[in-house]
C-alpha cells in the first residue's frame, strides 16, 4: 500500500516531499477559491471559516478551511497523501480505528508577507504525545502528521519550511532552538542539520509534526500560500475547539465525514453557528 522507498525515508527522516501532489488546475481551483474570501483580521469570520494568528510576525491564517469551498473539500481525503497518512498514523484493524481511521484537528490556509516567519519548533525533545513519531511491533503509531501543500512556487527568499531531517527521532533539544525561535526563523544558516525546502505549487511536504521545523523569514515580495491539514487518531479533538458545520457535514462524501467528525457526541444537537 505505502511504498517501501517512502516508508524507508519517512522513517529515517520524518518527511516526504511529494512532488507534483496536485494538479495546476487543483491549484488554480484552490487559489480561485481562496480568493472569493474578503480579506478578513484576526478574529473576523467568513461564514464557518475564521480568520486566526499564532503570533506576531508569523502570517495570517484561515482556519477551518475546508469549510471555503470543494476545492478544499477535496484535500481531506486527497489520494496523492491520504494512504501514507493512513499508514504513519496507523492502527488499523485495532482500538484505534473505533470511529475511523483519523481525524483532522487543525486545516488552515496561511499567508505570509514579507519580514514573516516561524521560528523552529517541535523536535524529538521534550517529547510529547500528540506530535509523537513512533514506530513499534511493526508499525507506525504517529500522533500527528501534517500535509502542508504548497499553493504558490516557494524558491529562495521566499520564506522556505525549514526541517531538521531525521529530528523526529532526537533525544535532545538543538543548541542553537531558542535563538533560532527568537530570530523568528531568519535563515537556516547557523542550524547545524537544518534544510530549507523548496516546493513548487502543487507540490506538499508530508511531515511527522515531532519533527523539529519552522521556517525561512520571507525576503522577497508577494505572499506566499500554503495549506495545512494535520492528521491523527480517530479518537482526537479539535486544536482550537472549532467544530464542522451541518453543511459541510451534509456535503461531504462519508469517507470524508468520518475524517471530520469520526464521532458523533450524543445526544444529538445540531452544530451550533459561530456568531
Ligand atoms: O510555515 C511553515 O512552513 C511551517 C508551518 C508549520 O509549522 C506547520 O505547519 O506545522
Ligand atoms: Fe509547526
């Protein structure tokens, strides 16, 4: 089901970069679509999709972004990722997959200008449970992995996601992760071990969130797009506490559904709407 090569390299490194994981035209469809959403502050909402910042200087994102429109929709389960998503967050057959195969506790599409970044973060240490990567009795047990699919062409300057490849498995905390979380991700140079990675639109970086990253601060004018879907076990919650609405829920293929709602809490209300 997954290839031997990816399995080998996502092991050893923690990421895959898929090359080509979309079309141009699902990528024209996606910016189309990202496009009929006014431009909106942090805290704004446009019908189910809100307008949110972790930080400062690290972009603006819109979060559940899989409510903006099938385009979207189609990323959830999307063939070029969803079986190695399946495989690194394993399970199957056991406990695990009670109400499915896994769920999706954050979807964002982010922006970022020029002067923006995020500093490195996450690693091997301090190890946590839901970024954990895991390999055991023969299988993988990841608690989140993340596609983050590029929608505009990412070159030099352009604000880069920067890996510390084979991190997800470190036992220590990098010398140089706080002044490189300061610096708000200026450059990799100066990380002893870290890449930046250079994607084309369409291309996606597929990555166990354990795996110490950031990225570049963008130089170069324009904004760069990208889309992140992250994946766990069925039994998860939402990042942010955000929930799908009824529509998307109506809408969606069942497949998908049990991605964005594997459970459906009882007793049964209606999703209420974000005033
Ligand atoms: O903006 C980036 O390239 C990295 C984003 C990130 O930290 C994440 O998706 O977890
Ligand atoms: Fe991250």
């Amino acid at each position: 089901m997954v290839d031997d090569l990816d399995a080998y390299l996502f092991d050893l490194r923690g990421y895959l970069h898929l090359k080509g994981a979309l079309t141009p035209a699902e990528v024209a469809d996606l910016n189309a679509c990202l496009d009929t959403v006014p431009p909106m502050k942090p805290g704004q909402w446009y019908g189910y999709v809100h307008a949110h910042a972790y930080g400062q200087t690290d972009g603006l994102n819109y979060q559940q972004i899989y409510e903006a429109g099938e385009p979207f929709e189609k990323l959830i389960d999307h063939p070029s990722w969803i079986d190695r998503v399946k495989h690194f967050v394993g399970g199957e057959g056991t406990f695990d997959y009670h109400h499915g195969p896994l769920f999706i506790d954050e979807n964002l599409a982010n922006f970022r200008a020029p002067g923006e970044a995020i500093g490195l973060h996450s690693g091997g240490y301090p190890p946590i449970h839901r970024n954990q990567f895991r390999y055991h009795n023969g299988r993988f047990m990841c608690g989140q992995v993340n596609v983050l699919t590029a929608l505009t062409d990412i070159g030099p300057g352009d604000g880069g996601t920067m890996l510390i490849p084979g991190s997800h498995k470190s036992n220590f905390k990098h010398p140089h992760y706080d002044r490189h979380r300061m610096a708000q991700g200026a450059t990799v140079e100066g990380i002893e071990g870290a890449i930046e990675v250079h994607m084309e639109a369409g291309d996606a970086l597929l990555f166990v969130d354990g795996i110490s990253h950031g990225s570049a601060k963008r130089a170069n004018p324009g904004i760069r797009r990208i889309v992140v879907y992250r994946y766990g076990p069925s039994w998860g919650n939402f990042r942010h506490g955000y929930q799908p609405s009824p529509e998307l829920l109506k809408r969606l293929t069942p497949e998908r559904r049990k991605i964005v709602q594997p459970l459906q809490l009882l007793p049964r209300e209606p999703n209420l709407k974000p005033e």
